[in-house]
RNA sequence: GGCCGAGUGGCGGAAUUGGUAUACGCGUUCGACUUAAAAUCGAAUGACGAAAGUCAUACGGGUUCAAGUCCCGUCUCGGCUACCA
C-alpha cells in the first residue's frame, strides 16, 4: 500500500521540469510557423520586489493564479508565454546597505537566488529563460534608452518646482508615492522644497490615457481611480481685469455660467500676481499669510478646514456685471491647479460660501431652484434658471455655460478650457540604488544626453551609500564616474567640441524601470534593442496581467509609456494590458494584516515543508475564495485541501477501477463547469467542482477515464500529483473536452411551485418538457399541489428552460 | 463630505441570464475500523417543530406568477478620495 507523499512527488517532477525546461515558450522566427497562427497567451503577474523574507502567502496567491491560466492554456494546446523577473532597485536594498555596509548588487543578488528557489519549489511552469532584473546593466541600459526616447521628444525634461521631499529617506517623492502627506516608504512627514528635477510630461497623453479606460477589460474600482487620477474638468478660463492696475488674472471655472454671481476672487498664496496687488496698507498681512502657508505642512493644511485668508488690496473687474469686486487670498485656492485663481460665487458654491460667509463677502444669487427642489438655506450648486444675469435671465444653467463663454470668447476674455488634476511625473530620485540618468551637464548647465552607443551608464561602487544634504545621492561620491569628456555640439556655437562634464547623479524613479518589463519579456537577452519588433508584435499586448497593487501609479505609467512608443511606430498597439485581474489580499486568521511586527505571518514554505507540499498550497489558495476578495487564512482549511488531493491520490493508486462506467454524465458535467469556471477566473468553484467529483467517484465507483479527466483537469492547481497520476495513466496532459449528449438524461426533474413555494417534484421523460398541458395535469395530480389548490387554479406558468412549473392559486 | 464595493448557517463561501437558497470546504454530532487514539471510511447538520409545515439571504417598503438577484429608502462594514474651482 502506497501514500501521497507530496515531498517526495514535487521534487521529482521539479527536477523533471528543470531538466526538461518544460515551459520556454517557443519563439516566433524560431520555432514557430511563419506565419505565426499559433494562438498565445501571454500571462504575467507584477513582478515582485525581492525581499530578504522571501514568499510570503500573498505572492503566492497571486502567481498561482498566473500559474493556473498559464497551465490551462498550455494545456489547451496554446502557445503560452509566462515570465518571470524581479523589480531590483529601491530603498530596501539601499537602506540595508547603509546600515550593514553589504551592497545592493550584492544583496539583490541573494534576494533572487532565495526567491528562485522558493518559485521552484511552488511548481510554477515558469520560462525560466527569461529571467529580467531591472538592476542588471543589461537590462537598465534600455531603461536609460527608454528615457533618450522620450528626452528627444521633449517628454523628458527639468524644471525647477516644489517638490515632495522625504526628510528620512532624503529624496524627492512623486505624487503618487506621497500618501496623506507621508512618505509611502518610511512614513515619515514630508515637505516641500523647491529643486531642480526631471519630470516626464505624462500630461500630453492625459486625454487619451481616460478616453481609452473605458475600453479596457479591467476591474471598474482600477478604472474609476484612474480616471480620478486624471481628473479632467471641462470649464472655461475668464480673465478678469484689475482697476487701476495692467495686471489682468486669468482664472479657471466649470461654471462659467454663475459669472453674474461672482463677488470676489481667490488667489493661491503662491500666485506670482500677488506683489503687484498689494498696497501699502495690506502688504505686511499679505506677506506674513504667504509665509505661514508655505511653512505650513500639507497635513495642517489638510485638517484645518476652516477657511482663512486675507485682503490684496486690489479690485478686479466682474465682465458680466461691470462691478468692482475684492482679490483675496487662500490657501484653499492651490497653485497647481487650474490658473491658481478663481473668481468665488458664494451663492452657488459650498467653499466659496463658506468664505464669504467667514470675512462677510457678499453673496449673490444668480441661479433660480428649479420647484420641488429641496430647500438646502446654504447655497445652492445644482442646476435652474439663471437671474439676475443681464441679457442671460431666464436661460438654464447647462445652456448658460456655453452661450457665457461664446459671449466671452466674443470679447476676447474667455475662452473654453479643460483642465486635469494629473501632474507631470516626477522621476529624479536622490538616490544610489536606481538607474542612472543618461545626462552630463557642462560648467554652465548646459545638459547632454549620454549617446545611445555609450550606454548603458553603469551605477559606480561606493564605499558609503549615505546621501548627502545637499540633495545629492551617493552617487556624486563616485568622482571617477562623475566626470567625463565627451564630444558635443556647443550650445552656442553649435560646433562640435570636447568637452568636460559632469554626470546627473539623480537615479530614475523606479517605476520607470517596471514601464518597459512587459514588452522585454519577448526578447530578454536582446543585445541589439530593448525588444525585437517581430516578438513584440507576436506576444504583446499581455493577455492577462496579475496583481494586487499599483491600481494608479503603476497601471497608468505602463499606459503612457506604450502610447509613446506606439507614437514612435515601436510598438504596434496603444494599450499595454488586455485583461487586468486584480487579486485581494490574504490576511491572518483573526482577519488582521499580517505584519512582522504582529508576528501572524504565514510562511508558505512551513506550509509545504509541514507535509502538506506545494500542490496543497495552491489549490488551498485558489479555494480560498473569489480571487478578487480578500481572504483570511484558515489552517483547518488547508488540512481540507490536503485530504482532497489525497483522495485523488487513492482512487488513482490504491483503489480498484470500476467495470461500470456510471460515471460518465458527471464526467462531463465536470469538464464542462471547471472549464467554464477557469473562463470565467472562479478558481475556487473550479476546485470545488472537483472535490464533488471525487466524492461521487468515491460512491459510484472509478473508471480509467474518470482518472485520466481528474488528473489532467487537476493539473492547473495540483501539477505535481496531476503529473504523477498522468504518469501512472499512460495519458497526456491535453485538455479534455465534453460532449452535451452525456449531459442529458432520459428523465428530468420538474420542480412544482405553488405561488412560488415549492411543493412537489416530478419525475418526467425529458421529451414531455415539450408537453406543457401533460406536465401541468401531472403537477396538478400531485397531492401536496392538490392541498394548496383548493380554492381553483388562476394562472400556470411554465418555464422550459428551469424545468419549472408555478401554479398561481386562487 | 463624495464615489465605489459588500452584508447569505457556528465559520470561509456557492447560487453565471429573476426560476429548487445554503454547492464545496471547515467545524460539530453519530456510526464503522481499532485494545485505544490518530488517520481513513460512512451518515447527519439553517432555525422552530413529533410531523405536516412555518420562518430565514442586514433592516423597511415596492415591482413580479416567482426576488439573495431588479427598484426606492435606512443601517452596518470595507476600499478609494478628499477644499481640484
């Protein structure tokens, strides 16, 4: 008598796969056709930072999940891309040097090799000749052309700003990595300084980056951040004039139509235009509010809702009413968006009305309640009819918006203007452990892209990976690498001449490094481009793409950089992800996040290394629950799992065939659900439709056929014991197909519903589903029908298709 | 405050297009095997009830022959967002 015994099974078909590299995927030019007709799949999930700790539960769902896609397909006979590779540089790695003194290059290296190991031991049908590492110089060295592609468009460029500074890390920060006004990493409290750093203009793609979200096959929660993120308003911009000034101020509105109701104007405290509004009478309140907002912490900026503010001094000019009206400044009026000015309509807007009501501003109606609105006595922000609006009364709102800014375009004082919240991306980052920016600057400042033939631009070993206070990596230590001589044309002159540099020590953000990773995949070892165009328009766009995280940033960078290169004609498609599965999260079995610090992480390898094994693992977590919930860690559950498998293994090697086949419909009943499940990514009723087989079997008794069915419909989840089994069965692995005509049987059950409520069931022959007056007498014959029917039938219903027949009673 | 999800047995969850609510798993109980235990195998398991039956999908209404599913309102939990003019 012979036991499951996973460790044993999984070493062995691991080492059968490594040996056999069971899962390259083949290669167009290669060995495809040439005419490239065999259907792929390319799957992928985000590749992982590699930790120090390893896999951990959450990895695991989400590359299993990868996994049983790449498997289904594989064996479905498609041609299956599935990578894997690791996002190398960031701070983890940096920190740990500064502290132990041990490289990055060196520790990621370690990273990867723990990490490997550990995917190898989980069964992954993974090309492992495909490996990528965005810290390799092989691979950064096309990160950095990547960005002289968009350097020579001008979507790469510097500029001197405000910038997110982390105090801790000592770096500059992107939006989208400040949270709630603290570092994403550290979450330390961050601040604004004002430097000089680089930036992609993200912003000229802003408007196809939202009007193609809808299209995509992606969850709506991902869709729907975006396209906050984006934040496009349409409205228009009015430049009001200033009496007895030449300034004029432009500002930005969505309701052009409440112009009439405009009594005052808002100017961010950062707005430029301030100093020539100022009297001498105002000047030192002015200049004193300036001040404390800039000191200000975006958090108190945040909580303090109260409005404050104060007077410029000047007056600007109302276009519609020709009324002489306050300039104030706020710090609820920010800079960044918009013109950093907005003409305030108290009455029909809630900020504004708050403002007014603060330093006693007037207020203005300039909008009718349409009857039957709710009486809300603060002010009004929906749509009417407009009043006291001059030549405009009695027009709607939404007619109104666009007759005002025609009659202001007329008079060449407003125009139709959409604005969005996005931002340009900033990408400097004042860090060691990132790919080095190709640029030199020249004595005066002058910036010089590093030629594509002298890439990449290797990062230089230090011995200390500490930044220093001036804002500059560690990277400026290196004064070997730092200065070079190169042949430019001058910027004067326009000669070529040699010339002494010194390189940018700003590394990229390292999204930049994961924008690309998708389309390297296709030809990793390409010594000649960042990806061949032949394999690129073979395998890409992705299939399916498989994450839990990065809904914005991430998501939307990859978006931008491939409708660049589309632009470019380097790619052949505008969207770089066809389907987005994002996964939920596992947590601990009290519900909580695991945390180190809570000490309630599960290890995934304790899991395999208890006995359990790998094929457990897996297919405990995709019956976890839906992918897309997250889910708590149930131990009991695992014990479930493993006894399943285990069951699969005795009715396979332990237990004797049947000569009946009695089997057969369930047979094809459960080809039929596990596939449309895994259609449909519902893993977990995938699995349980499986453990329903296996119990039926375990009653009905087993054929050859059945085993042949469990194993190879098993394998996706469990490929070590699928394998095994397969082994034993003589079979392959192909998909197995169903037949509809096992499915029907000769009798069919009709459920009898009394208004609704079941009361009887009917056995019929299934050809008397067509005899609708034949199953309504037999329905009406059953005598638990007859109980509730005493006082008459009204109306029968019958329903074919959910062999159903409802019976309404008087 | 705004937007988006979710709420089903003791627990995780199933019900795909309005058509038998509670699949599958865990737990619990009983039985078989065993000197015993574990493992394994079998049976039962929403609540009340002897049964017939009645009541149950957060709560209150509605539409329908029929509602977990659709509509309106309320509550609770989770996520995102937060003065974006």
């Amino acid at each position: 008598m012979s036991r499951y015994n996973p460790q044993e099974i999984e070493k062995k078909w691991q080492k059968i796969w490594e040996k056999e590299q069971a899962f390259a995927a083949a290669e167009p030019g290669k060995d495809l056709p040439k005419d490239l007709k065999t259907p792929k799949k390319y799957i992928a999930e985000m590749f992982p930072y590699p930790s120090g700790a390893g896999l951990h539960v959450g990895h695991v769902r989400n590359f299993t999940i990868v996994d049983v896609l790449a498997r289904f397909y594989r064996q479905q006979e498609m041609n299956v891309l599935r990578p894997f590779g690791y996002d190398t540089f960031g701070l983890p790695a940096e920190n740990y040097a500064i502290k132990t003194g041990i490289s990055p290059q060196e520790a990621t290296e370690t990273n990867i090799n723990n990490f490997k190991k550990q995917l190898k031991r989980l069964g992954y049908a993974i090309d492992w000749s495909r490996e990528i590492n965005t810290s390799d110089p092989e691979y950064y060295r096309w990160t950095q052309w990547c960005f002289l592609q968009l350097y020579k468009k001008g979507l790469a460029y510097r500029r001197e700003s405000y910038q997110w500074w982390c105090p801790v890390d000592q770096t500059v920060l992107a939006n989208e990595q400040v949270e709630n006004g603290h570092c994403w990493r550290c979450g330390s409290e961050v601040e604004k300084k004002k430097m000089k750093q680089w930036f992609f203009k993200i912003t000229d793609y802003a408007d196809e980056l939202l009007n193609d979200i809808d299209a995509l096959d992606w969850p709506d929660k991902i869709k729907t951040m975006q396209k906050n993120w984006i934040g496009r308003s349409e409205g228009a911009e009015i430049e009001f004039e200033v009496e007895g000034n030449k300034n004029k101020i432009k500002v930005f509105t969505t309701r052009p139509d409440t112009i009439f109701g405009a009594t005052f104007l808002v100017l961010a405290p950062e707005h430029p235009v301030i100093s020539k509004l100022v009297t001498d009478k105002t000047k030192e309140k002015v200049d004193q509010y300036r001040e404390e907002t800039l000191k200000k912490s975006e958090i108190e900026r945040q909580e303090n809702k109260e409005k404050t503010g104060v007077f410029t001094g000047s007056y600007a000019i109302n276009p519609g009413t020709g009324e002489k009206i306050p300039i104030w400044i706020s710090d609820y009026v920010l800079m960044g968006y918009g013109e950093g000015a907005i003409m305030a309509v108290p009455a029909h807007d809630e900020r504004d009305f708050e403002f007014a009501e603060k330093f006693d501003l007037p207020v203005k109606q300039v909008i009718e309640k349409p009857e039957g609105v709710k009486d809300d006595e603060k002010c009004y922000s929906g749509e009417g009819e407009l009043i006291n609006s001059g030549h405009f009364n009695g027009t709607s709102t939404s007619d109104a918006r666009e007759m005002v800014v025609a009659w202001l375009e007329r008079q060449k004082i407003g125009k139709k203007k959409v604005t969005y919240k996005m931002r340009d991306w900033l990408i400097s980052r004042q860090r060691y452990w990132g790919c080095p920016i190709p640029i030199a600057y020249d004595e005066d400042g002058n910036e010089y892209p590093i030629p594509e033939d002298q890439l990449p631009v290797t990062i230089p070993e230090v011995k200390d990976y500490k930044p220093d206070n001036t804002g500059r990596s560690a990277l400026a230590k290196a004064k070997d690498w730092l200065s070079l001589e190169m042949e430019v044309k001058d910027p004067k002159t326009g000669e070529k001449v040699k010339k002494k540099l010194t390189r940018e020590t700003d590394t990229l953000d390292g999204y930049a490094c994961s924008s690309w990773y998708l389309w390297r995949y296709v030809s990793p070892s390409d010594k000649k481009a960042a990806w061949d165009k032949k394999a690129i328009s073979y395998w890409a766009p992705t299939d399916v793409y498989v994450g839990a995280d990065h809904a914005v940033a991430h998501l939307l960078y990859i978006r931008f950089w491939c409708k660049f290169f589309a632009d470019q004609g380097l790619l052949p498609f505008r969207e770089p992800v066809k389907t987005l599965l994002y996964n939920g999260y596992i947590n601990a079995p009290d519900g909580k996040k695991m945390s180190k610090s809570k000490g309630n992480v599960i290890d995934p390898l304790d899991i395999i290394d208890q006995g359990y094994g790998a094929d457990t693992l897996r297919t405990y977590e995709m019956f976890i629950g839906p992918y897309d919930l997250d889910a708590a860690w149930d131990p009991k559950s695992v014990g479930g799992v493993y006894r399943f498998l285990n069951r699969c293994w005795t009715l396979c090697f332990d237990k004797e065939l049947s000569k009946k086949d009695e089997t057969i419909s369930i047979r094809h009943k459960t080809i039929k659900k596990v596939t449309e499940d895994l259609h449909r990514n519902s893993f977990n009723t995938a699995v349980a439709a499986l453990m329903e087989y296996v119990n039926e079997l375990y009653k009905l008794g087993t054929t050859k056929e059945d085993l042949i069915a469990l194993a190879k419909l098993l394998k996706p989840f469990g490929p070590h014991l699928a394998s095994e089994m397969l082994e034993k069965l003589k079979a392959d692995d192909v998909w197995p197909t169903w037949d509809e005509k096992y499915l029907k049987s000769d009798t069919v059950e009709v459920i009898v519903q009394v208004n609704g409520k079941l009361r009887a069931k009917l056995s019929v022959d299934v050809n008397d589903l067509e005899d609708q007056k034949k199953i309504e007498k037999l329905a009406l014959e059953e005598k638990n029908v007859q109980n509730f029917t005493k006082n008459g039938v009204k109306k029968v219903i019958f329903v074919k298709k959910a062999k159903l027949i409802n019976i309404v009673a008087a």
